[in-house]
C-alpha cells in the first residue's frame, strides 16, 4: 500500500516518517513500514516458514507547493505526480510548537488551511476541464459527475465524502484529482499530550476522517530502538505502541481494510483487503491466476485454528470450512484457495 504524507511546513513530516521506518532515510526517501501483525508473529512461530511476510506500507512525504500565495503550475505538475498512485494521505498538523515553526501551534486552523487549498486546487482543476469541453465535449456521464463534484467542492466539501460507483470510479481516477484520495489525520503533540487530540477537537471539520495523535520525537527515539525493546519502553513512556502499530492501524481503520493469513511451510503471509471483499476477489491479490481459476476455499478463523494449532488438526475437527467465491473474508481467516490453471 502506498500512502503520502503531506502538511504544512515544519508540522513535523519527515520526523514522523523517520518514526515510521525506524531509520533516518536515504536518498529516495520512501519508508517501508511493516504492519505489525500478532497473529502472523504467532502463526510463525507455528509453522516455522523460510520467510514470512507482513502487509506493507510505503510512505513518503510530499510538502504541499506553495502554501497561501504563488503556485506555479510546474510545481503543482511536480506535486501531483509525487502523489500519484497513494491509497491515503497522512495529514500531518502540529499542536507542539516546532523550531522554526513562526506562530504558535493552531492545529484546527492548519487543518483546514491545507483542507481549502486542496478543495480549491480541484475546483480549479474541474472548472478548466469543464470550460475545456465547451470545444470538445465530455462524455455526458462523465460531465454530470464533474458538475456534482463541483457543487460539493463548492460548499466546502473534500471529494472523498463522495459514495462512488466502480463506474463513476473508472472516469475520474485519470484526472488526479487530490482531494478524492482519502485521508487519515495524524497530530503531532508535545510528549505529555499523546493521545489527547481526538475526534472531538476538529468536529465536523475531519469529514470523515479518523485521527491519531502522539509525538512524532519521541515516536522517532523509540523507533531507532531494537525491535525487541520497543514495545517496552513505549509502554514505560505511558504510549500505546510504536508508531508504526499505531499508524497502520489507523490507516487500517481509515481505508476499511481487514486481514486475512496464508500459512504453510515455505511462507506465512498476511494480506490486506477492503472489508466485504469475497473469495474469488482474494484470490486474485495474491495472483490472477487464483481469481480467474477459483474453485474453493478453505478457509478457519485464526482462533479455531489457534486452539488446534495445525490445518489437519483444523480439517479433523470440522472446523475447516470449504467456502465458495461468494463468501465474504472475514478479519483473520486463515484461508488455502482451490484452484486450476
Ligand atoms: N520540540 C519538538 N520538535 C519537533 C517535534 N516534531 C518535529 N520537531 C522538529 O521540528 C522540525 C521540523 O520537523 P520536520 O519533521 O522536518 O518537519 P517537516 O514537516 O518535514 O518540515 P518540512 O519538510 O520542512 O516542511 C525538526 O527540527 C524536528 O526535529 C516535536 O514533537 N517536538
Ligand atoms: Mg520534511
């Protein structure tokens, strides 16, 4: 999974992206953070693959071009396509007053100074295609859904409020448009007000989002640790886990995504998927050839198997289920596709 970190100048970016690679960062600056994941640390244990494999996410961070004045197009050019491609954006905003940071911390107000920047930049972008296609007209779908766009995006409203089907998702994806990747909100707080900017600090100005808070320094010192002592010192420092658990969950959160586990001798593997996913479409993020020869799957949630602790074990006690492509994955299935090729 790709996801971008963007915010104001100086809200603290490249510290949280640190924290979430548990590294200072090379030349390229992408982190790739392993979701945690107890159930795939405990199914290892289990089955002893040659490897195993967590859900990734990669993050990188993109400042946003010229905040509150000149923006030239080049910039917004660059921009878009340091963006392109994310699944989530992690707006960044600081209610620590950061050096160099020129006016008290306001993070409600960074907040939606960066929210209509957005807004305005798709307003923009839709108003030059839709003047554009008095010349060469648009798809009469594709101008009707631009034109409800334009009103949310005129009343104040990001496009990813927006239900949309997997139609009106094909038309618009190409045009890049900023404000329809959806967003998780993540505060950096000074280190006595870790988890104390909620919900209920931005009300309805979050549309939606969800929000994590907690301070990105010493996220950052407790990432550099050894992975062993992590989870420790987080503990005695009063936090709720490293950033990277705290962060991808919530990313989990943000975009609806659940888990479901491979196991077997040569791998143990976690894979994300969108709640409400069925089978046959399982199949297929693991490889096409399982989605387009899709017979069954075995499939036994990770606490049966827990209490049995081998899939024969699993099949002997009737607690492994043959599903067909319609079955909806569950958070924790542990599943084995049928399939020819
Ligand atoms: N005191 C304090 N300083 C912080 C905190 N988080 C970040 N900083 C410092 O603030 C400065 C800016 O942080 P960065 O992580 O570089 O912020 P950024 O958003 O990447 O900044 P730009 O990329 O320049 O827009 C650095 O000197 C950080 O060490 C914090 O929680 N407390
Ligand atoms: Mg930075």
């Amino acid at each position: 999974m790709d996801v971008t970190i963007i915010g104001l100048p100086r809200t603290g970016k490249t510290t949280l992206l640190q924290a979430l690679a548990g590294a200072e960062l090379s030349g390229g600056g992408i982190a790739t953070v392993r979701v945690p994941d107890e159930r795939l640390d405990k199914l290892s244990k289990i089955f002893e693959p040659k490897k195993d494999v967590y859900v990734e996410i990669r993050a990188r961070e993109a400042a946003w071009p010229g905040v509150g004045g000149s923006r030239r197009k080049s910039e917004m050019e660059k921009y878009i396509n340091a963006i392109r491609g994310s699944q989530l954006f992690i707006h960044v905003i600081a209610a620590v007053q950061t050096p160099m940071m020129t006016a008290p911390a306001n993070p409600l107000q960074d907040l939606q100074k960066l929210d209509d920047e957005m807004i305005f930049s798709d307003l923009v972008a839709i108003e030059r295609i839709l003047e554009q296609s008095v010349r060469s007209p648009l798809d009469p779908n594709l101008k009707k859904l631009l034109e409800r766009f334009k009103d949310v995006l005129e009343g104040d409203q990001p496009l990813w409020t927006q239900e949309l089907d997997e139609r009106e998702h094909a038309m618009i994806t190409g045009y890049n448009l900023i404000t329809l990747t959806p967003q998780l909100v993540v505060v950096n707080t000074a280190e006595d007000d870790e988890g104390k900017h909620g919900v209920s600090d931005f009300g309805d100005r979050l549309h939606g989002r969800h929000v994590a808070s907690l301070c990105f320094t010493t996220a950052k010192e407790v990432s550099f640790l050894p992975t062993e002592e992590q989870e420790l010192f987080a503990q005695e420092l009063g936090l709720d886990g490293p950033a990277a658990a705290r962060v991808s969950q919530e990313a989990f959160r943000q975009l609806d995504l659940i888990s479901f586990l491979t196991v077997g001798a040569d791998e143990c593997r976690a894979w994300a998927i969108r709640r409400g996913t069925v089978a046959k479409s399982a199949a297929g993020v693991i490889h096409t050839d399982f989605e387009k020869g899709f017979i069954r799957a075995a499939v036994v949630s990770y606490e049966e198997f827990m209490q049995r602790k081998s899939l024969k074990a699993c099949r002997e006690g009737g607690v492994l289920r043959l599903e067909g492509k319609e079955y909806v994955v569950q958070d924790g299935d542990i599943i084995e596709f049928r399939f020819n090729v």
